[in-house]
C-alpha cells in the first residue's frame, strides 16, 4: 500500500478532482506516477452518507487508467491492457471489458452508472468484496461459493463458472478464467451482486 491516504475517494476518479496542476490537460499520460498503486478500503456502502460496513473483509484497489478509448461502466469486470511493449503498461492500464482468459479487476461498484472516461485515473477492486453484474444471457443461476467468469455479451458482466466442460482447454479456460466466489445466490439476469474477487496476478 501506498502513502497514507489515498488520492481520490471510493466513487470518484481522477478526472473528477482537482487532480492536475492549472493548465495541464487530462491525457494519456497525466498523473501517470499514481498508475499501480494499490489502497485498501473496509468494504461500507460508500453509495450512502453513513457509510455502514457490510463486512469486515478488506477490499483492495489499484488506481489504473482507462486506456479502452471509451467509457468504462462500474460493476463490471476489465482487462490489463495486454499489447504495449513498455512493461510498465500492463497492470497499472486496462483496455475494456475482459473476456474469459484475461486478468483483471472490476470497476469500482460506486462510480456513478454515467462510467468513466477515457483517460481518467480510477480504482479497480483487485480483490476483496465487490459488486458485479450478471449477464443477460448464458448461465446466471449461481450459487454461494460458487465461481463466476466473464460472460458471451463481453460487456464486463459475469455468469456461473461451466464445470461441465470436456477436460482439455475448455477446462483450462473455466479454471483460468474464474474471477471470485460469489457471496449471494443469483438466480437473474443484469442483477447486481456481491463477490469476493480474486487478485489475478499482475
């Protein structure tokens, strides 16, 4: 963890503070030396003025930049951006949504639903509680513990890991490509729902 403090608060992103000295536009490169560092949050319900714990389970967060071009909605689930040559690049950008397969994290759930811009600085959880969205198609029946993996609609929205796949790559996908445990049942599509998300590697 970096610091004492962190820069800008659950729900907020680097754009939407007085984050850049007077003058200085938001590019693709401003403020680059917050990219990658990591803070830690008690999971409350930032969405409200009382702030009430939910559980006492640390969430982790890493200030990443949305290098996707486009917006970037909360609640779903983004990939490190995998196709620089600066080693610096992967893990601290993210390049859209995730499809199964790829690391990453999820936007945080309290950024308001409008998303965030391009460019902007803004926490990804990389592990802990989070919010995610079920897909609106594919296998959204899912149990407590059970793992959740990008779904068909490559929006960022999850479904229920396939256990029933033929062993080979197919299996090696579902293991690979599982990003948390859910921590409620699911029995609905485009729902919101908690996970406990599990840091993927970068």
């Amino acid at each position: 963890m970096w610091g004492n403090a962190p820069p800008f608060a659950r729900g907020d992103y680097g754009g939407a503070l007085d984050l850049l000295p007077s003058g200085e536009s938001l590019d693709s490169t401003a403020r680059g030396s917050l990219e990658g560092s990591e803070w830690q949050f008690e999971d409350n319900d930032y969405s409200t003025t009382v702030n009430g714990t939910r559980c006492t389970t640390p969430v982790t967060v890493r200030i990443v930049r949305n290098a996707s071009g486009t917006v970037l909605l909360p609640k779903r689930f983004v990939k490190f951006k995998d196709d620089s040559t600066d080693q610096r690049i992967y893990g601290n950008q993210v390049s859209g949504y995730g499809t199964i397969g790829k690391a990453g994290g999820v936007v945080d759930e309290f950024i308001p639903a409008t998303g965030v811009p391009a460019n902007q600085l803004f926490q990804l959880v990389v592990e802990g509680p989070t919010k995610v969205t079920s897909d609106t198609q594919g296998d959204t029946t899912i149990s407590v513990g059970s793992f959740v993996i990008p779904g068909t609609s490559a929006d960022g929205t999850v479904i229920d890991q396939d256990t029933s796949v033929a062993a080979g790559a197919a299996t090696f996908a579902q293991v690979n490509g599982a990003i948390g445990r859910a921590k409620v049942a699911v029995t609905t599509t485009a729902t919101d729902f908690m996970i406990h998300m599990r840091r993927m590697g970068a």
